[in-house]
C-alpha cells in the first residue's frame, strides 16, 4: 500500500563512525530533514552515534538507538510513519532493511513507502553475487565472480577464475572492503576475514582487475527517468588501492570525452534498471588499452563520494535528493532562494580543480610504539581526508596536501633523499602512504615519467604534473629569495610554509616578501555552473590570479578554524564540536564564517555558516582570511598552539576551544579511570558529571553523581585561561576531602558529545554563549542549581565501535581505543 | 614560451603566457563550459573566427586522439585556457594540443584568470577580441579596425561532393560547415552518404535518390546565405525526410517563416537541461549557438516546438506539421557531449523506414 501524500519520513542514520563512514550521512540528513521540515513533512530520525548533530535538531523525532531490526519495527509502530529513508544510513541501513523485509510477520512493504531504492534493488544491494548476475543480465560488463559456501567451496571457484582474485564479504556488517588473494596462503587468510564480515556466511570470489582505471560518477535520477550527472572523480592511483586510500580528482582529467559519455550513459542505464530514485555512486574500472570497462561497485546512497562531489562543485546534492526520493520531479524541484533559480537541474561543471587527499594513521600509532603495515591494498587504511582546491593539478595537490599535514614536516622534499635504491623500486611497486613523495623523488633521480608509469600504472599526465613540481622545487631551493620563483610556486599552490623551508627561512618572511610584492590570494566562487550564471555564492577558495570575488562578510563577523580531516581518536567529535559552535552564533546573531578542509564535515553543511572557506589550515592560510575578513573574533581549537600565537600576535581577537595537543589515553585493561567534568565561566567551577571509564567503555551514571556531591568535594581550582569545560581525572572516586594524584585537563571533544547528549543540555552551546557574552537568565540559573537538575538519560555508556583494527592496520598490539577511537556508539540503560 | 596577451574590443586586457602558434590574431570571443572533449570544440567549425574561452581549468590531458576530429582543418582564431597540459598520452603519444594548434596557426593563451574573464564577458557581453604580443593602443586600434567577415560559411564548407559510402539508407548531407560527429552517426547505422556543397540544386540532390536529407551544423548568422539556400530545403522538405542541425535548425526555422533573435547569452556547453516537449524528458546535450529562432515568430500552422532550453528558454527543435522534417539547434552528434542527443539520428532513421506512410 502506498499512500497517497508522505508526511512523515523515518530517516535511519549511519551508526557509529568507522572505516570510511565519517560525517558524511549526517551531513546529508541534516540537509533533508531541513528540507522536509520547509515542505511540511515530519521527520524521525533513528542513530546511536554520539557525534550526530541530527539527533539534535529540535521539533523532530528522535530515537537514540542503536541501528538494529528490533529498534525500527518498534519505532513504525509507535510513529506509524509514511515512509523510510535508508540513503542516510550507508550500507548499515540497507543491510537493517533487507532483515525487515524477510520478516514476514512484519510486513513492511505494506506499512509504509520505501524511499531511494525499491525492493528489489535493495537486496541486490545487500547481495554482491546476485547484482553481478544482475548487471550482467543487463549487458553491464562486470568481473568474474561466483558466491561461495565455504573455504571449500571458495577455493575451488578461485582455482575456476584462476589467481590473482578477489575476495568479498556477501551481506557484510559494515562497507567492507575488498580483499586481494594471491596465492592459496593469502586466499586462506582473506576468506577468514570475509566470513567472520558476512552475515549469511558467505563471500564471493571474484577476478582481479589490479591495475585499471577507477572512475566514479555521481548520478540522480527522478521517478520519470531523468537522469543526471552530478559529478565524476578520477582516482589517481589505479584499481588495487582502496577508493578512500585512493588520491581523486575531480572533474576528470585523463579520459577522452568518449570514453567518458560511455561510462555516463552506462551509469543511466544502470539506474533506469535498478530504479534508483535520487543518488547513488557508481564505480568503475577502466581498461583504456581494450577500450573496455567493468562496474565495480553501486552504492544507492550517500557516501564519501557523492559528498566529494557535492563540495566540489556547491550543487545542493542533498536538498534535491530530498525531493527527488519522495517523488517530485527534477524539474519542479524548489531551491532555496540562495540559488540560482533552476540550479538544480543544471548538471554541474567546474572551474577549479578539486583534490582529495587521504589521511592515514600511520604516525600516531607508530608514536605509541606499535608497528603498522604502511603498504596500501584493497583495504582501507585511511582515517580521513583534506581536498585541496586550485586552478591546476599542482596547485590543488599542494593544498590538499598541506592541508593533510598542517605541519608539512611530514611533506618536507628532503624526507626521501637516504632511502635506497631497492627500497624506492620496491615501494614504487608496492605503493605506501608516502607515494606522493616517493614519485617526486623518483622523477629527482631521473627516472622518467614512462618508466614510473610501467612500474606503477599511475597515468602519465599525473606523473607530468609530479616532474612539474619537482622542477618547481627545485627552482626555489637553487634562488632563495627570487620574486619570479616565488610567484610562481605560489601560483602552483606551494604555501609559504613550504618555501619557507626550501629557503630555510620562517613563514613570516616569506609572507611578507610576498605581500611587498602584491603576491596575495584571490578568492574564487565555488558554484556548480562554471561562472555561466549568476548566483549569490557563499563558498570560495583561494588562487592567485587577478581577480578577487570575495568581499568582507560584515564588521562583526566570526571566524572558526575548523578541525581539518579526521584522525584516530579525533574525526567526527571534532565535526560535532565546530558545527555546534557555528550553529550557536548564528542563533545568537552572530556573522560566522568557517574555514576547514574536510569534505565530509558537518561544518561544511551548505548555510550552516553564512561563509565558507575551503582552504587548507596552515597559519599563513589562514592570516589571509583573516586579513581579508577582518572578523571581530577568531575561534580555534585548542591544539593548534602556534597558530594561536601568531593570531594574538598580530592582536586578532581569539578565543580558544580548549583542547588538548594530543588525544589522551584510555585506562589499561582491568583498571578504572574517573573524571569530574566541569563547567568553568572563568570565574566559578561547577560539577556537572562524574564519568567512570574503562577500556573500551565510558559509564555515566547520575546516582553515582548525587553521592559524590553529597561528599561535598571542594572544586579543583581551574589554572585555565578560557572559561570551558575541563575534567579532573582521578585514578579512584575520592573519599577524603582534597584530590590526590589528580589531573585537570579540557574534556575530550567526544566526551562533551556524549554529556551534552545524555545530560539534555548543551554545554557547548553555553560556552558559546558565555563566549560572546550571551549567557541568559535561564544559563545562569541552570548553573546555579546545576545539582538539582534532571538528567534526559539517567544511565549510559559510550562504547567504542568493534572496529577491525587487525584487518585494516594490521597493527603489531591491540589499540587504546580511546586515544585511538575510531568510532563510538552510545547505549541508554536507563 | 612568452607572455601573450588577450584584448577585448571593450578595451580591457589578459596577460598569459602563449603556446601554439605565435600569430596575431582576431576573432568574436566566445566560452565554452564544456569540462570534456577540447578537441572536438576546437575542431567544430562553429567556430570559424571565433576564440574560444574555456571555462574547464584544465584541457589537454589526453593529447589530440585520432578519433576526436570534428573537421581536419580547424580555423578557430585562438584558444584561451588556465592550464593547458602539452602532453600526449593516446595511443600513438604523437601530438600534443601545443603542436596541434601550432600546425593549424591557431594562437593559444595559458595561465588566464578564465573565471575572471568568463564574468567579464557575461557581464559586457559578444565582441571582437584579439591574441596580441602588446596590448599597445596599435594593437587595440587594429583590434577595433577589423572586420570579421560575414561570408563564414564558404570559408569551411566543403566546395565539392564526396562520398562516405555505407551499405545501408542513402542520406544526402548539404554541408555547412559539418561536424564529423554526424557522419560518424551516419556510419553507426550503415547510411550511404554523400556530401554536398550547400550550393547545390534540388535536382541534384534529388537524383542521388536519398532517403534523407540532413542540413549540416556551420558557423555564423544564416541570413547572410544567399537565398538558394532556403528555397533548397523549401523544396526538399517536401520531398524527403529532413534534419536540420544547428545552422541547419536556423535554416529550416527562416525557412518556414520564423525569424531569429541574437542571444542575450549565447550557451556553448553540454549542461543545460533541455525539454523534449512531447515527451517532458530532459536531455543534456551539447549546445553552441548565437542565435535562436524566436518563438512569437513561429507559424504554429506550419511548425511546431519539439524542444525548449529550461534555463534560457530558447526553442532548440522544431517539426513541420504537414512534412517528415524537423531540426534541432543542439548536436545531436554529441561529439564532444552526453550521448542522450543522439536519439534524435533514430527518429530520422526511423522516418526513412515509415515514409512511405507520408
């Protein structure tokens, strides 16, 4: 039964954070929520990620639970929604759906609309085996593959294709990745691995396509078959790394225009058969010398991709999305009036370059002592990812990389000059985290850009722009000093960080060399139709060329310095933090712009800053902005210490999110740590929770609160400059009246996440508040009569994702999953 | 490599750095947003005299392909482009766009503020421009001295006939200033094709005996044909089915009564959404026109509106009600461009198969 109008939506959110899942689903359901909540329809939403901004927007259902069968069946009951969304949900919501489905008491199909994908699709979704056979059927070239039972089975079907091949999970738990068997050995190993993923005990086998071209398109479609090309990404690396561990650029360089008209109109007609209804991400593999492609991989929902996407070009990906999937046609969807009017039926082109870099762990776990595997494969081992966006390749490389490494040590062109020679003909071979720079010393050595090509099936005009930068390099470091170099590697995206260190000279004479001779930033638009049309334009980037489009914000503006890409143990909560800090000016009246990198962030949601600037984070990135907006007040987080300095340096206005350099430890197995958390206005303290945390688990629990109160505790006295919320940590619950061996310290972002959650009151908006003087009646009250108020959750545990360390890392000990978090679920007991 | 300099008859000036060929050189500036397939643009012969500005910051990447010709001796009067790669990765790595255009004295200008000068020119809108060493006042003063000539056609239509034989349906092109994206789609489906000056008379062409007959893309205001011109499709598109295609569109709309209006911006790309209106599909097709029949002048006893441009609203198809004859202002060749255009070739293959109807 379909009913006739939807007025109520259940959106499912994504899960905790994981591999490739950051905030990328949130941000598109906080877009469609806003976009539902402008066409009258309701919305409940259904997540247990603590970091969810969604779950936070007021006048809205929302269900903090976990993402299981059980939980959704109980919320149609009680909402008796219209329809449901899985397209916010990743993989996990399909894989939740496809359990409804074959519950045949439950009848879903017959109590609400399924939104995005239909029935079918949905199951051939969560069934690689079965869509291959599909596409197949559809005349869609796909690898060879076959579903197998057992370890049995599965070699027999391997030694069928023959070696090298490739190993997936059937109905996985979460986006699982390819794996890539050699020989019997590493087969052995990566059915192990597939099994335990799948939820039917099943895996398919497939051919090995190594080596090829990955290309990815971006597609929307409306219930009358109109198709659209939102966007296309290129992976410079070839088939054989993981797309997330992949360097991609977009719009698409390297292939003809023929071959690529041949990929979208394979994309249409994939959707047209699947009747996909709103986005989805195709992947493709590319065999330019046969002139013949395979599709890899559809994904009906939002992801990594579509967000990469969505940033590049500023098309509103997910407001029309939201009205494409309840039925409303491409052309008669309305836009805010920010847009242009029609924009959203104009498939978008770009001027600009965009890059997107992955971030990977590596450092952080090796600074604890533990050894990790750098080689990259099909499975993912990247943590985040920063774009950079230029007027060229070498200029959007640059950014993204500086914007990977704000400290560009880890970049530095002298890094490679000891590794020997096997090692670099070996790592050229078996690719690692640091190819970039690996390939530019290679091209310094004077291998040539054929030879590099063989030996790594990099495409050659990629490898041009390497040489470029190489030769770029080189000129700077031979001319200290010369204002041509100097122009010129600023044009192709070199930051004054970097010449700083050819020049073995500081940032700040080289910043000033360059404004004495009028070497300063443009900042260009980044809207979907290529500078065609008109429009009120709220997102730039900087370039240098002659013209500048963007103008002062206002005389009172804000400016946040977001967190950049994600890290273990810092990737979503950083996310959560900036987004709320930016949505709480705006409500207090406040002008706010935002600079951050990170093309998955919530702080980049579109309007959620009157201005955004895509641009990396480095201090002289960010003196720019500053000099060009002139903002009344600059917000950092508290870890980026130098950029701090320089800002009061020059008498900027700043206020500091208080934050630690480096994510903390958890406790050690068996052993229990405690914290006091604290609001702190600068003046008074006041207790606001009391945590228990052991490995793995954080408990708070409000009963444990009132006896800890009642011990009458005096306050730690804050030696901290900016009011904030800081915590004590305590080895043990104190019974005598002071506290010993105790350590005051800002709270972690995830852990105010989780208390703003739990408690019911948002302790970060009151900061802001506080911050800019804002505090009202009802903040002082509250924090007058802080122990008599009522928790929303009395007890709750935050507990740390069962993410697959082993298999993505590889790494030689187990993980602190506090320091090294990657992704967290918060459970209600009561 | 040089500093080369981009003027525009309004007076203003672009400094970049030259590649291809060094000649001076005047043409109408026009942009182009396309983010695939340089190589067809610049071959189109759309843009005889014309500089084209491209608003994708990259081209060049993948060489000069063997199989992306629109026309073997382009005559576009200059390239303008942020970044241009002088690589060649096809297949034979033998040219390079820089060479390409150095053989065919066709000036280009890298590391051009494109995003700037796009939003000038949207703003100021069409004028003569020119690809100088100096922007001295000399140089503005020939600039402004010029004149384009109007006689665009005869400078890239082919003068004599010649085959593209097939074994399939015979289909008369009348040349002015083709794509050879429609011959390759003529070949797609077998046609037996012969290519004719736009000189020739109905006789001729009737006496190849075609199943059909296509009005070719070219350059330029198609009032400044001479008048044979449209007498010859008067005549023919009551005898065979018939396509007009860009030019060709024009032509068939001054034809049958309608008259054309000058585009307030022209469109040169392949992004706008355009209606088929019988259907309310949307298509994405590759675009390229100054001019566009004005719809208050459309006989609706004769002609109806196939297709409508939803962003700017300009008619992009036409059908005669009583004949087997319509045109497009896209190309529907798709070279370089989304291929949904190109069902427009099937229904004139499909009204070769049912003419006997009419």
């Amino acid at each position: 039964m379909i009913k006739p109008k939807i007025k109520k939506v259940l959106l499912i959110g994504g899960g905790p954070n994981d591999f490739g899942r950051e905030s990328e689903l949130d941000t598109a359901m906080i877009q469609i929520i806003g976009a539902y909540a402008e066409m009258g329809i309701e919305t409940v939403v259904i997540d247990e990620n603590p970091y969810s901004l969604a779950l936070e927007i007021p006048k809205i259902g929302t269900y903090l639970q976990a993402i299981t069968a059980e939980n959704i069946k109980k919320i149609i009951e009680i909402e008796q929604p219209d329809a449901i969304l899985p397209a916010c949900g990743g993989l996990t919501a399909f894989n939740v759906l496809g359990e409804l489905l074959v519950d045949k008491d439950f009848h879903l199909m017959e109590r609400l609309e399924l939104l995005g994908v239909n029935q079918q699709t949905l199951e051939l979704i969560n069934n690689p085996g079965l869509l291959a056979n599909r596409l197949k059927q559809m005349g869609e070239p796909v690898t060879i593959s076959k579903v197998a039972n057992s370890v049995e089975d599965a070699f027999d079907v391997a030694r069928e294709i023959g070696f090298p091949v490739n190993v997936k999970p059937v109905s996985a738990h979460f986006e699982a990745s390819r794996q890539m068997a050699n020989d019997s050995e590493s087969l052995d190993l990566a059915l192990k691995i597939a099994f335990r993923q799948s939820r039917t005990k099943q895996v398919v086998i497939s051919q090995d396509i190594t080596g090829l071209r990955e290309v990815g398109v971006a597609v929307l479609r409306d219930k009358h078959d109109v198709n659209m090309l939102v966007g296309a990404v290129e992976d410079i690396d070839p088939v054989g790394i993981h797309a997330a561990d992949s360097i991609i650029v977009t719009p698409v360089q390297t292939l003809t225009d023929r071959e690529f008209q041949r990929l979208r109109m394979a994309a249409f007609r994939i959707m047209k058969q699947l009747n996909i209804r709103g986005i989805a991400h195709i992947q493709f593999a590319l065999d330019p010398k046969t002139d013949s492609y395979f599709v890899i991989k559809i994904s009906p929902y939002f992801d990594m991709n579509s967000s990469l996407v969505a940033r590049a070009t500023g098309y509103p990906l997910a407001l029309v999305c939201a009205s494409v999937m309840i039925g409303i046609e491409l052309e008669k969807v309305k836009l805010p009036s920010a847009f242009a009017s029609k924009m959203a039926m104009i498939e978008p082109v770009m001027d600009h370059v965009v890059i997107r870099f992955p971030v990977f762990p590596f450092g952080e776990i090796e600074n604890a002592g533990i050894k990790v595997n750098h080689r990259l494969n099909t499975m993912q081992k990247s943590v985040g990812s920063t774009i950079g966006i230029g007027r060229s390749i070498e200029e959007a490389l640059e950014k993204a990389i500086r914007a990977a490494h704000f400290s560009n040590r880890s970049f530095s062109p002298h890094i490679m000059n000891a590794l020997p020679e096997n090692d670099l003909i070996q790592q050229l071979i078996h690719p690692r985290d640091n190819r970039i720079l690996l390939l530019i010393e290679a091209l310094r050595r004077g291998y040539t850009v054929d030879e590099l090509a063989e030996l790594t099936k990099i495409e050659e005009y990629y490898l041009y722009k390497l040489r470029h930068i190489m030769e770029l390099e080189r000129g700077v470091i031979n001319n200290p000093g010369n204002i041509e170099l100097l122009t010129q590697a600023k044009y192709y995206g070199l930051s004054d960080g970097l010449v700083a260190k050819l020049w073995q000279s500081d940032f700040d004479s080289v910043r000033g060399l360059a404004k004495d001779n009028d070497l300063v930033p443009t900042y260009k638009a980044i809207e979907p139709s290529a500078g065609e049309l008109p429009e009120r334009v709220s997102k730039y980037y900087s370039t240098f060329e002659m013209e500048n489009e963007s103008s002062q914000l206002g005389e009172k503006s804000v400016l946040i310095i977001g967190t950049g890409a994600f890290r273990l143990g810092d990737g979503a909560s950083g996310s959560y933090i900036t987004a709320t800090v930016l949505s709480e000016l705006k409500l207090n009246g406040f002008q706010t712009i935002i600079m951050n990198n990170n093309p998955n962030a919530l702080s980049l949601i579109p309007r959620l800053a009157d201005k955004q600037y895509i641009e990396p984070l480095e201090i002289s990135d960010v003196m720019n902005v500053v000099e060009l907006e002139q903002p009344a007040l600059v917000i950092v987080p508290g870890n980026r210490i130098k950029l701090i300095t320089a800002l009061r340096n020059r008498g900027v206005r700043t206020i500091v999110l208080p934050k630690e350099k480096y994510m903390p430890h958890g406790p050690l197995n068996g052993e229990h740590e405690y914290a006091a958390n604290y609001y702190y206005d600068g003046k008074n303290s006041y207790l606001i929770s009391l945590t228990d945390h052991i490995a793995g688990k954080l408990m708070m629990d409000r009963e444990v609160l009132n006896q800890f109160v009642t011990k009458n505790i005096p306050l730690p006295k804050m030696e901290f400059a900016s009011p904030g919320l800081y915590q004590l940590v305590m080895p043990k619950l104190p019974h005598k009246s002071s506290v010993e061996g105790g350590q005051l310290r800002p709270i972690p972002y995830g852990q105010i996440a989780f208390m703003n959650k739990v408690t019911g009151i948002n302790w970060l908006r009151i900061m802001v508040r506080d911050y800019v003087h804002c505090l009202t009646d009802a903040d002082k009250a509250l924090l007058a009569k802080l122990p008599e108020i009522t928790w929303k959750y009395q007890v709750s545990e935050l507990v740390a994702n069962d993410t697959d360390f082993f298999q993505h890392l590889q790494p030689a000990s187990d993980l602190d999953t506090t320091k090294f978090e990657m992704g967290v679920s918060l459970k209600i007991l009561g | 490599m040089s500093n080369r300099y981009l003027i525009l008859a309004d007076g203003s000036t672009y400094e970049g750095i030259g590649f291809g060929s060094e000649a001076t050189t005047f043409g109408h500036i026009v942009f182009n947003t396309a983010m695939t397939g340089y190589q067809e643009i610049i071959t189109n012969q759309i843009y005889h005299n014309q500089i084209i500005v491209f608003s994708a910051p990259t081209i060049g990447a993948g060489g000069i392909n063997h199989d992306a010709y629109e026309s073997i001796f382009p005559t576009a009067k200059g390239v303008i482009v942020r970044d241009v790669a002088e690589v060649s990765t096809n297949r034979l790595k033998r040219m390079n766009l820089d060479k390409f255009l150095t053989r065919h004295n066709i000036p280009g200008i890298t590391g051009i503020d494109t995003r700037a000068l796009i939003r000038h020119l949207r703003e100021t809108g069409p004028q003569k421009a020119s690809i100088v060493d100096f922007p001295d006042d000399h140089a503005f003063d020939q600039l402004n001295a010029t004149v384009l000539t109007t006689r665009q056609v005869d400078a890239v239509a082919t003068p004599r006939a010649y085959p593209n034989p097939g074994t399939g349906s015979t289909v008369v092109v009348i040349d002015f200033g083709l794509k050879h994206g429609i011959l390759r789609q003529l070949s797609l489906r077998n046609a037996d094709v012969t290519v004719l000056p736009y000189t020739v008379d109905t006789e001729t062409v009737l006496s190849l005996d075609p199943d059909a007959v296509i009005f070719s893309t070219g350059p330029g205001d198609p009032r400044d044909l001479p008048n044979s011109v449209f007498e010859l499709m008067r005549q023919l598109q009551e005898r065979v089915p018939l396509l007009g295609i860009g030019l060709g569109h024009e032509i068939f709309g001054l034809a049958n009564g309608a008259s054309l209006v000058k585009l307030p911006f022209e469109h040169h790309g392949t992004n706008h959404p355009v209606k088929e209106v019988i259907t309310n599909a949307l298509l994405y097709v590759p675009q390229g026109a100054g001019y566009a029949v004005d719809p208050t002048s459309i006989d609706h006893a004769k002609l109806i509106t196939t297709h409508i441009d939803i962003i700017d609203n300009s008619v992009q198809g036409l059908r005669h009600r009583d004949y087997p004859a319509f045109s497009v202002a896209f190309f529907p060749d798709s070279a370089p461009g989304p291929l949904e255009g190109t069902t427009v070739i099937d229904e004139l293959f499909e009204m070769i198969e049912t003419k006997d109807r009419f």
